[in-house]
C-alpha cells in the first residue's frame, strides 16, 4: 500500500492500463509532456511515447470524435476533457455517436473500448464555468455508462474498470479533492465494480445518499445527526448509469427515510431520477418524503459558492426534517 | 489552460493575493500553484504569451514557416479567394480521354466491375424510389448522378481500407459486394437486417466489409475517422480510412475539428466531399462563399485535389493516388468531387420547388454512368447487348428481391434491449418483461410480436 492523493491514484490506473494494453491512448488539451492542467497524465508522455499520449488541438468535439474512431477501431482510448463545463462541445459525439453505436449498428461496431475523463465539480472557487456537474445529462442518453469515483481507493479500482469495460464510460473526477482527498492506495492491479453502490456505513435510522465529492459533506451530516443519536446508514451510489437499485432499495426499506445529496441543481438532476424509483420500490415502507438535498436552480456562482451549495448544514437539516416528519 | 487564466485575471486584478491555508489545501489555488504555469507568471507579471513558456520546448509552436513570408510596411489583405483551384478532367462525356490525360490502374475486369456496380446502383435507387412511392418502404435516398464518386473512390481503395461514408454512398457499399438481399432487409428493417432494424432505410453498415454503419446526424464521421486512421497507422496496418461527406456538411463544427485533427495527428485517412451543390433544398452559394470546400484543405496543411465527380476515371485516378500518399506518407488528403444531385435530397422533398428544369437538363448531359459506358464501348470492353441484358436482369433481381424482403419477420422484441450495453443490464431486463406483459394484455396492438412472445 501507497500514500496517494486522487490525482496520483488516476495517474497510476492509466500508467498500469498503459502498460498493459499497447492500443491504450491517453490524449486531451494539455495532456501531453505538460501531463494535464492537474497533472493526471503526468509522466506518461515520457514513459509511453508521444504516438500514444499526446495534446490534441482545443477541440472538445474532435477530442470524442477522434476516440469514438479509435475505439470502433479497436484501440482503447481514453479521453480527457479539461473540465466537464467544456464537454458540452462533444455532446453530440458522446450522446448521438458513442451512446449508440452498438445499438444502431446491431453489433456490427461498437466503441466499447471508450473512456472519457473529466473533472467535475465545485468547491474550488471556479464560478460558472469550472464548478459544473452535468452528469444527470449523461444519465439520460441509454449506452452509457457513468461513474463517480469519491477518494483515491475507489478512483483506481473505478477507473481501470471503467477503461476495461466493454462499453463507453464517462469518468467524472471530483477536483476539489484531486489533491484534498489522501489515502491508502493498492501499488498493485484492481478492480471495483461497475453499477454497484457501496454501503459505506451501516445505520438503522435513516439513509443518505451521495457520490464523488459529495460523500464526505453527508459522512460530515452523519457526524451531526450521530450527536443526536441518529444513526445514518451511508452509501456511495459510484455508478450514475446503469445505478444500483438494488443497494439502495434494501437500505431504505431498513431505514424508511432517504436523503439523496447531490452538487447539481435540483430540477431534473440526477437525486430526481432515484427519488422516483425509490418512492415506486419502497412506497409501504417510507416513513417520510424522500428529500433532495442539491444546489440551487441557478448556474453555479462565484462569490456566494458557500450559499449555494449543498452542504453538511443543509444535509443535517433534511436529516432532522426527515426523521420530525 | 482556463483554469489558469481564471486564476490570473484574479492575480492581475488583486496584484496580491493571500491565500488562506483551507484555500490552499482544497482548492484549485492550490493546483494552479504547484505547477510550473503559475510560477512562472508569478515571476514574470501578468501576461498571456507567458504560459507557454510552460509548454516543452519540443512542443513549442513551430513558427518557423512564418519567417519566411514577405514583410510589408502597408497594410495589404490576402484575397479570400486567392488560391486558385485546378479540376482534374480525364474522361469526356463522348467516352474519350482528355489528350494528355494520366489515366488511373484500371484494366477491363476493373472496369467491368465497376460499370456493374454503377448499372446496380442506377436501378435500384429507381425501384426504390418506386417502392416507396407505393408504401413499401418508408424512405429513400438516390443518389442519381453523382454515382461514379462513390462507386469510383471505392474502387481505388483496397477491402481492408474502412469507409466512412455519410448517407448517399451505397455505391461504395455495391462495389464491396454488399449483397442485393442485405440491402433490401435493411430497407425493410426485417430480423435480417444486420442493423436489426433499428435505423431508417439506407443506413447500412456491414463489420466484413469494414463499411461503418451509417449515422444520421450529419459530419460525425468526420473526426472519427481520423481517430480510425490514426488507430491503423499506430497499428502499423496495410491500410487507410476513406471518409465521405458532403458539401453542406462540411459546414459542421466536426468537419473543422475532424480534419484539424487529422492534420495535426497524422491520420492516414482520405477525405472525400461530394460537392454535388445542394444540402437539401440549400444551393452551394448559400452554404458557404469560399472556393468550394478544396479551398480549405490549405488551411489545415492538408494535400488537396479538386476533382470531376462525373468523371468515374478522374475519381478513381485521385482514390489511388490519395491512397498511396496517406499510406506512405501517414497523412490525409481531400478529394473535392465536383458532381450535381440530380434526384432530390430524398423521398421526402421535391427539387421542383428551390431549383429550375433547365439547371437540372444541363446536368443532365454530364450523366457519370452514360460517360463510362461510352469509353468502355469505345475500348470494345463493354456491347449493347450486354448492356440490355444487365440491366434487364437487374430489374428483375430487384422487383423480385423486394418482394422476398418485405414478407420477411420484424425482428423480435428482444432486439429492443440487446447491443444497449454489450450486456442487457438489470433495468433493462425489468423493462422488456414489463413490455412482453403488456403485449400479451393488448396482443392485436402489437402485431409484429405478439405472436412470437413466450
């Protein structure tokens, strides 16, 4: 076991699936010999050769166009974009190209092999245009896969199985803890499952759920509700798409209450969708409405961050409202 | 580099900047300072060309080429359209070459293959059009008078070379061999199909013949294609990528960054725009006001050729010669095919309302197919007799093909949920038994499958 931030866990899962598999390609604006604007790639460039981990033009739409091609080749490329408030270019590759590509050629081609990288979140000061989390989008477009890692154990396991997968995968990184969030990382190969949620707290009182960046504001609720004497049960959704029903359904049917935290706003976000299936598979064991615990309806602003995000504070209100209902 | 110059917009407004330690272990403050962008502007004040003292210096832009343009004292534009564009011409209408022509390989087994790929084509977009005029099939796309671009660039490729074509190449597709029954279950998208009835008619695709399946939406193939190329120059293959798409989709944002991308990567693939003056009901002239879309290969540092798209011995002359290049070379080409839709965008237009008769009479006369049978009688390679006889069998083949096709199966209700995922998830699962219930609830509603549900 190593001592690795976020970051250095991302770093090591590409120089092990590098070196494993020669068609894996690690390219996106500034990803090259720089090693990305938060240094994912660092060093690969060195190790791997300029043919196989490259700076591609700033073009977000050719970035996805030219890894669905590489994909549907044969190569195993894995995508950066620099933020995922800069995907939206690509929307039409990943959502009209890649997300159907097997479907609408009845398996004649696929771009399986395809992995797409990208930072997202707030947290760090970064207004509009730096802070976004659009993975409810994603979830919306049948063929895809999406998973949120929260801290360097999972990043690893997540994103060698994201790239192993036979199936297009967006990788959503939580940068606020690129380098904030430390632990003990395997040296060696893993894996962790894809579509499956993690229970990383048992409880018995109420159940709160959460990914990526968003695990450690509702473990910091669950401190606050444990004073109480609430006991939270916690989960990590990691998977977006396709999600872990299953997991989810089991806990709430233990607990009868759900607080589902998410960094994007509210309307049509992805706490939405989970809500709706819960209440369906739940409905007789609910004690009280499933609440949403998310930012606002408003693009993500840069001087009152504090005031628009879903916090522990928030998080800790819906937990007291959900059990006084 | 955003983040960054986020940050510096900031420095240069504050000039001093205290950074609290929360901020600096949980922000991206913190990132920006430990890279070597941000200390060197540090160092250096606040100003843009700065980070790219960053960048290797191997990687640094290469501003050599600009030295040695001239250098004026007065203020002077380029014209726009100042680079002139010639048109390769070898065979005339009258099925003569050109004198001086360089003709491309072509012997008469070529030639044959190609004229029979050209006569399939001419009649089965004339049944077609005919079927779907009587309800047969839903849609269709003809590709009257343009046929010699995509049967002719097919022919100068070799079977391990991938096309990526846009919509109206099926030529291509007939000259690989696709067969006469493979076209007609995917036009009526019966389990046969090998797209299992999932797309529109003419959306065709086939792994064996490394014919990428056809996607509606417009110019997507474009840098997927250079990623393709890419991956079989990095493989070390026999092979290139040809890439097909037309003059109007060349206005989309992915035929920028697809040949950017290819220029920039060194992607074998060729680029190949049939230039046949309209996207639907839009003229050439309101697409774009350049010199056609050859112009634009100089920009990117691309190889260009501007071609007679009718003209099946120009076409074939510039596939093998781009071929060749981009082979050797690990670069991409762009043909620009000069040609004329003759027939309308597809069966849900009528032409007779944005353009005139006497335009289309003139294109007429330049009729691609008529060309090349006149040069094969020409090299007695080619009778009537023959010519009577293929396309008398041909229409034959078709009709009676359609009517095999159209009494075979929808495809089963399981292939809605299959090739979602490689695997049919869990969700999925739940969703298609909830359908075959309700099927079997409403059986007479759904008449394709009802009767085949277990």
């Amino acid at each position: 076991m190593a001592q690795m931030n976020l970051l250095q866990a991302i770093n090591n899962a590409l120089d092990i699936a590098m070196a494993e598999n020669d068609s894996a390609l690690c390219f996106g604006e500034d990803v090259g010999h720089f090693g990305g604007v938060f240094r994912a790639t660092s060093g690969l460039q060195e190790k791997y050769g300029k043919a196989r981990c490259f700076n591609t033009p700033l073009v977000e739409q050719g970035i996805i166009g030219f890894a669905n091609g590489l994909a549907a080749q044969g190569s195993t490329p894995i995508a950066e974009i620099q933020f995922a408030d800069y995907i939206f270019p690509a929307f039409d590759q990943i959502v009209n190209e890649a997300a159907k590509f097997r479907y609408r050629s009845g398996n004649e081609f696929d771009v399986g092999k395809l992995t797409i990288r990208s930072p997202y979140g707030g947290g760090i000061a970064g207004g509009l245009y730096h802070s976004q989390s659009p993975e409810a989008y994603f979830a919306h477009t049948p063929g895809l896969k999406i998973v949120v890692p929260r801290n360097p154990y999972q990043a690893k396991g997540l994103l060698l199985a994201s790239i192993r997968d036979d199936n297009p995968v967006i990788f959503f990184e939580p940068k606020r803890l690129y380098r904030a969030s430390t632990g003990e990382v395997p040296e060696e190969d893993y894996q962790l499952p894809l579509g499956k949620a993690e229970v990383v707290k048992q409880g018995s009182d109420i159940t709160l759920l959460a990914w990526g960046a968003q695990m450690e504001i509702i473990e910091k609720a669950a401190e606050m509700a444990d004073n109480d004497g609430i006991s939270c049960e916690i989960i990590d959704l990691r998977s977006i798409l396709p999600w872990d029903v299953e997991t989810i359904a089991a806990s709430v049917m233990k607990t009868g209450r759900l607080v589902i935290s998410q960094e994007a706003p509210l309307t049509a976000g992805f706490a939405s969708e989970i809500a709706a299936t819960i209440q369906s598979e739940c409905f007789l064991h609910l004690e009280s409405p499933i609440a949403r615990v998310c930012g606002m309806d408003t693009p993500y602003p840069l001087a009152l961050e504090k005031e628009y995000v879903s916090d522990h504070l928030k998080t800790y209100e819906a937990i007291k409202n959900s059990l006084n209902y | 580099m955003r983040c960054y110059n986020n940050v510096l917009n900031l420095w240069a407004k504050t000039q001093t900047i205290i950074i609290s330690k929360d901020r600096i272990n949980n922000s991206i403050w913190y990132q920006c300072l430990a890279s070597k962008v941000i200390l060197y502007l540090i160092q250096d004040g606040y100003s843009f060309p700065l980070a790219r003292k960053a960048d290797n210096k191997e990687n640094a832009m290469n501003s050599e080429v600009y030295k040695e343009s001239p250098v004026v004292h007065q203020p002077a534009f380029i014209d726009g359209h100042s680079v002139e564009i010639p048109i390769l011409k070898i065979l005339q209408q009258d099925g003569s070459v050109y004198q001086g022509a360089e003709l491309p390989k072509i012997d008469q087994a070529l030639a044959t293959r190609i004229y029979k790929a050209l006569a399939f084509h001419r009649v089965l977009d004339e049944r077609m059009v005919g079927a779907q005029r009587q309800g047969r099939i839903s849609f269709y796309m003809a590709a009257l008078g343009e046929e010699a671009a995509s049967v002719g660039g097919a022919a100068g490729l070799e079977d391990q070379d991938m096309i990526m074509a846009q919509y109206r190449e099926q030529g291509a597709l007939m000259y690989r061999g696709f067969s006469l029954e493979d076209f007609m279950n995917q036009m009526f998208s019966n389990e046969k199909d090998l797209g299992k009835g999932r797309q529109m008619p003419i959306h065709y695709g086939s792994n064996a013949l490394n014919y990428m399946t056809i996607s509606s939406p417009l110019g997507t193939q474009i840098p997927q294609a250079a990623g393709y190329a890419y991956g079989q120059k990095l493989q070390g293959k026999d092979a290139v990528t040809m890439c097909y798409f037309g003059e109007g989709a060349a206005s989309e944002g992915d035929f920028h960054a697809g040949l950017n991308m290819a220029a920039v990567h060194q992607a074998p693939v060729i680029f190949f725009c049939r230039n046949n003056g309209y996207a639907i009901s839009t003229p050439a002239d309101e697409q774009f006001v350049g010199n056609g879309i050859a112009s634009r290969g100089v920009g990117y540092g691309i190889k260009t050729i501007r071609i007679d798209g009718n003209d099946i011995l120009a076409v074939l002359k510039a596939t093998q010669l781009a071929r060749e290049y981009a082979l050797k070379e690990n670069k991409p080409v762009i043909i620009e095919a000069m040609s004329y839709r003759l027939g309308a965008h597809s069966t849900s237009d009528d032409p007779s309302g944005y353009r005139t008769r006497e335009e289309e009479a003139k294109w007429q006369a330049h009729d691609p197919i008529l060309r090349m049978k006149n040069w094969m009688l020409a090299n007695e390679w080619w009778d009537e007799a023959q010519e009577t006889a293929l396309f008398e069998s041909l229409r034959e083949d078709v009709l009676a093909a359609v009517k095999v096709a159209e009494k075979i199966d929808k495809p089963p209700v399981e292939d809605l949920v299959t090739d979602v995922y490689d695997q049919v998830p869990e969700h999925l699962n739940k969703q298609l038994n909830e359908l075959k219930q309700h099927i079997k609830k409403y059986p007479e509603s759904y008449p394709f499958t009802a009767g085949r549900i277990k």
